[in-house]
C-alpha cells in the first residue's frame, strides 16, 4: 500500500462479534497480516490490536480494535469488538455503524448464552451475517454438526459453504460446498482443486441444501436449476449475496485463524457476498466509535464515516456539544501501523489525533441539521463508590475518571450527593474492575472501592406545635429570636413547604426568610437518625423579637431549633427510595428471577413474553439493587438486563428498620 492513499470506492465496514474466547482478535490480525509470516505465540497473535496494558495483562480484549485491511483492491474495515458481555456498549456502536457482522464461533455443537444475545442484538438491528467457525483444524470440528446446532439454538436458517473433511491420513481437509472443490493450501497460496470422489458424497448433501436456498431468491434462476440446466458460480455468488442481504439465510465458513487455513477464502467471501456502504453524499456524518488519549500524544477519535466525506482540513460539528472539531490529519487503522490518507468517505473508518469528542458522538456538518439518533446502549447499572487516600489524589482521580467517560461507552461517572464520592456505574463487576485498574494507573492512586449509600430519608410522624427559642445575652448587643411552629408530615415528594401565617408583627417581616433558612438547613443536616428531612409542612405561626438584639442569625437558629424539637416530641419515620425496574430475562430464567425479586422485598407488577424473552416489570427497593446487576448475570448466564429509575419514597418496614439502623450507626 502506498504510503498516502485515497478513499477505496467499495468500502465495507464487518463487525466481528462473537462470545469470549473464540479468537476473534486472532482471526482479525491473521486476516490484515496475511502477507506476512504467522505468529508463534497466542499473545503475538494479538499483540498488534490487544495493544493497552489491561488486554495484555488479561489475555483478552477490553477495547475496540480496528484494522483496515485490502483484499483484491477493495477495502474493508473489521471492527473487533470485546467479547466480555460487560463490555456490549462498544458492540453497540460497531453495530450501529457496521455493513454486516462477522459471527465467530467455535468448533463446538453447545451455543453458548452469550452467542444468543449477540444472535438477538443482530436480529434487531436487522444486519446481515456470515459465521465462521474458527479452530477448524480441531481434529473434533464436524461443521454439519455445528450448523445443525446453531440451526436449532437459533432458531435461524444457516447453510454450511464450507464442510471440514478428515483425510484417512487425519488431516483436515476444507470443501468449497458451493464450487464443489478442495480449498488447498495455507494464506496467499490458498487456491481450489478438483474434489477428491472419496469427499463428493460426504459434500453432496451440504451442496444440493445450499443451492436450493439460493436459487430460491431468483425466480428465473430457479426455473433453471429445476429444468436441469447448469448454473454459472458468478450467478449463485450473485444470488447467495441478495440471500444474505435479505437476511433469508447465514452462510457458515471454516477457518483457522492460527494455521491460516481457509483464510484468502473468507475475505474472498466476505468481499464478494457483503453489501457496499452506500455512496458519499454531499452532508456529512461520523460517528465517534473509540477515543484513546495518552500524556504524549494527545487525545485522538476513531470515526466511522456514514455519509459524506471528509479531508485532514474538514471542519465538523459535535453533536452533543454544539462546538466545531476541526481535523488535522487522517489516518487508515493498519497494521503494523496507520496509514496516512488524503480523504476518506462512507464506509471508510479513520483515525483522527487532536480531536477530543467523547465515544458515542455524531460529528456532523457545521451548518448542518440533520443529526443522526443517538445510538442506543445498554444501561449501565452496577455502581461503586470511589475512595482516595487524601486530596491531591482525589484531584487525579476525577481527572482520570473524567478522561475515562469520554472513551468508554459503558461508563457513567457522577458523585454522590451526600458524601461527595466519586461513583463510578458500569455493566457489571468486571467492568468496572478493569475500569478501575485503568484508573488506578492512569492516576497513580490507590484505589479503594465501597458500595455506595442508598439515599434513605427521614419524615416527621405526626402534626405538633413547637417553640424554638434562641436567646444569648452578652455585654453589648445580644441574641434574641423566638418562633412559635406548627411542623407536620407534607405528601410524599413534596420537599419541605414553608408558610408564613404571621399576624401583627411578631416576628418582622425581614427576619421570616432566615426562619425559613434554618429549618432547611436542619432539614438537610438530617433527622434523629442522621437521614435528612423532607415532605413537611411548616406553619410558622406566632413568634417574638427583641428591638435591640434581635437579627437573622437569632432567627436562623431559632427555626433550627423549632425543627429539631418537633422531630423529637412527635418522632420520625424513616423512608427509603423505591425503584421501578424493567428486567428482561430468558424465559427459562424467569421463575428464578421472579424468585429473586419477591425475596429481595420486591413487588411482580406484570410479567409479559417477548418471543423467547420475558419482559418483567417490578418494584423494589433501591438498596436491594445493589447486587442485582450481578446476581442476575448470574441467574441468567449472562443473558438477562434491567434498566431503573427512582419511583418514590415508602417508610421502611419495621422488621427492617433495626437492621438498617444498626449498620448505620457503626
């Protein structure tokens, strides 16, 4: 490749997806090298996309790789994308950009849960897709076997195009069921030979099952296949393309991605089979599908062209923003290294250093006001708290952090509003493990995590008439202030209501807001439990003052004082927030998590099947969400998520509130 190249004009963007473990970065790497020499190791087969310290360190990918690679002139761009579950929210910005998906898979005839939820993310997005299966060279891989399976877990239509043969010798051979051929050879020297007649019969059926899905899109190309009549290879591909597109059937492929064995004929068939991004138009939209930022280089975004075209001197718009990004220089995502390019259009995926616009956001013309929807991504919903061993660490800490939510798209950072912590909300425990460690060296600090507060409150239990009185008499001018209130219970989410019902000038009219201000202040200061206090109505109703040493401060103090005294003759009622929570699980999980809510205090509203899903609506309280991120995944096998929002505030059950009382005071 030249060393400064322009836009391909049939650019394709593949997302390789697949559940942990498969070799998705493996096949990805072997497929951009395959003109160079294999890797020894599993690591150096990775080692040019797993790049980041934590995948280095795990063995696994924890950040979206992206490689720009060329197959017989044409460009393609695979998106290799996490297989960790936790790690869905850059799956769904690979999707909401990606041509069709790449589906990886292992020589294996049990689907695991985690391929079922991708399988049901491509569904919804209603992308077109190939599998392969990799490891093919596994002396147990039956690819019969594995579509059978896939056919039945699915509950799809896939057609094997390539059948794995065991030679009497014990080496495998790869059949071209659609060429009827022998893919002979390893990488570049790939090409296909006559099929041995030992293998014609075993291929046969595979063949004669994969021409009728094919010939079935095309209603003149049937009439001929039934009238007996040779079918040109260029016509089935043809056909078999617009199968795929309209997603009526998923082709199986074999491939090694550590042999290379079948590797030329994959990018041959994901060239001749996967659909073109559409033209360049003349408006512009990119979307931020990674960023990454180091001390020395700066930040930089990785940006997947959607419409239009753009220049290292392009000017776009953030989003999410309102703010103009001006590029400065592009560069194709290869390997060993990017490449400089002087333009790139729809289809395409660059890198883009010195732009610092957060993951997940649509960069657009300047002037333009077409903006593309917001990709959707799973909620994040597990939540720790963050603490730090003293301030100049806390102050790297939230920079660190900061940085950390403009690159991963899974990740909320917020603080809690009582102690000022910060929060970090992930997808689950190991999300935010590997979040933290990334923290944790990017900032230098030592981390400690602890589960966050539930934010109980506390209400007054019943209606009395109370005096508060702040008197302090001193050589010159004292204190003086005295207020006569009637405190009781408000409705539930009404705050704390204040009215003034003062009648002939017992408490001067300037001195009523500091009245006022005092009781807030007890209010958030909190109750006799140490929550603060909400839902009153406070009447202020009689009072006193001293011409003299009467001021706010007197005042201030004296409601203070009103409130307090009031919580202590009629007592408090501790309230704890309650959560509606929408779950969404497989139906045979759903009586161990409908299980699980009832014995976590929960309430089943409605229970409603979505094909092989159930959708469940619930209450319950918030302090029991703490864990339920984890504990559904477990439940689940990973399959299950659950969204939440605050419903509403209902006072703590009595064989509850001991508890609680006691682990607080500790």
């Amino acid at each position: 490749m030249d060393a400064t190249v322009a836009a391909s004009p049939r650019a394709r963007i593949i997302c390789v997806v697949g559940p942990a473990g498969v070799g998705k970065t493996t096949l990805v790497q072997a497929l951009a090298t395959l003109q160079s020499p294999p890797t020894r190791g599993d690591d150096d087969a990775r080692a040019l996309i797993d790049t980041s310290p934590e995948e280095r360190a795990h063995h696994h990918s924890v950040d979206l790789g992206v490689v720009r690679l060329e197959h017989r002139g044409h460009a393609m761009t695979l998106l290799d994308v996490p297989g960790i579950g936790e790690l869905a929210a850059a799956r769904a910005l690979a999707l909401a950009v990606a041509d069709a998906a790449l589906v990886v898979v292992p020589p294996s005839d049990s689907p695991s849960p985690e391929l079922l939820r991708i399988w049901r993310e491509l569904d919804e997005r209603q992308l077109p897709r190939l599998v392969v299966v990799n490891r093919c060279d596994d002396s147990r891989c039956a690819i019969d076997t594995v579509v059978r399976a896939l056919n039945e877990r699915l509950e799809a239509h896939l057609d094997a195009v390539e059948l794995v043969a065991i030679t009497a010798d014990g080496h495998q051979d790869l059949i071209d069921v659609l060429a009827e051929a022998s893919i002979v050879g390893i990488g570049t020297d790939e090409h296909l030979e006559p099929l041995p007649e030992v293998e014609r019969e075993f291929e046969r059926q595979a063949h004669d099952a994969l021409l009728d899905d094919i010939v079935a899109e095309d209603d003149a190309l049937l009439e001929r296949y039934l009238a007996g009549e040779e079918l040109d290879p260029t016509e089935l591909n043809a056909a078999l393309a617009i199968a795929i597109r309209e997603r009526h059937l998923t082709p199986v492929l074999a491939a090694s991605a550590t042999t290379r064995l079948g590797l030329t004929h994959l990018l041959d068939m994901l060239d001749a089979l996967v659909p073109a991004s559409p033209t360049p138009t003349d408006t512009t939209s990119a979307l931020v599908i990674a960023t990454s930022s180091d001390n020395f280089q700066g930040t930089s975004a990785t940006l997947a062209i959607v419409r239009g075209a753009i220049r290292p001197d392009s000017v776009l718009r953030d989003s999410a923003q309102d703010r103009t990004e001006r590029l400065h220089q592009l560069l194709w995502p290869t390997l060993p290294k990017p490449t400089p390019t002087t333009e790139a259009a729809a289809g395409d995926v660059v890198i883009a250093p010195k732009v610092g616009a957060a993951v997940g956001t649509w960069l657009i013309d300047p002037a333009g006001h077409d903006i593309p929807d917001p990709v959707q991504r799973p909620t994040p919903t597990y939540t720790l708290a963050v603490e730090v061993p003293d301030q100049r660490a806390n102050d790297k800490v939230q920079a660190a952090a900061a940085r950390l939510a403009m690159e991963d798209p899974g990740l909320i950072v917020s603080r809690e509003a009582e102690t000022h912590r910060l929060l970090l909300t992930g997808m689950g425990a190991t999300h935010l493990a590997l979040v933290i460690e990334r923290l944790g060296r990017r900032s230098g600090a030592a981390i400690q995590t602890v589960t966050p507060r539930t934010p109980y409150r506390e209400t007054i239990a019943g209606t009395v008439e109370v005096e508060g009185r702040h008197k302090k008499q001193t050589g010159g001018h004292g204190q003086y202030g005295v207020v006569v209130c009637r405190i009781g219970p408000g409705p539930r989410a009404s705050g704390v209501v204040f009215f003034d019902e003062i009648v002939g000038g017992a408490i001067p009219r300037t001195f009523i807001p500091a009245v006022e201000a005092g009781i807030r202040e007890a209010c958030e200061q909190g109750g006799p439990h140490g929550f603060p206090v909400v839902d009153l109505e406070v009447h202020l109703i009689d009072g006193k003052h001293h011409p003299v040493d009467s001021n706010e401060l007197s005042f201030k103090l004296a409601g203070a004082l009103a409130l307090r005294t009031a919580l202590e003759r009629a007592g408090s009622v501790v309230l704890e927030p309650i959560a509606r929570v929408h779950l969404s699980v497989p139906a045979s999980a759903q009586g161990d998590v409908l299980g699980y809510v009832t014995s976590r205090r929960g309430r089943i509203i409605e229970s409603t099947p979505v094909g092989p899903s159930v959708e469940i609506e619930a209450e319950l309280p918030a302090a029991e969400l703490t864990h339920l991120a984890v504990d559904l995944h477990g439940l689940t096998a990973g399959q299950g998520s659950f969204t939440s929002t605050h419903d509403r505030y209902e006072p703590v059950p009595t064989a509850v509130l001991g508890r609680l009382l006691s682990a607080t005071s500790k």
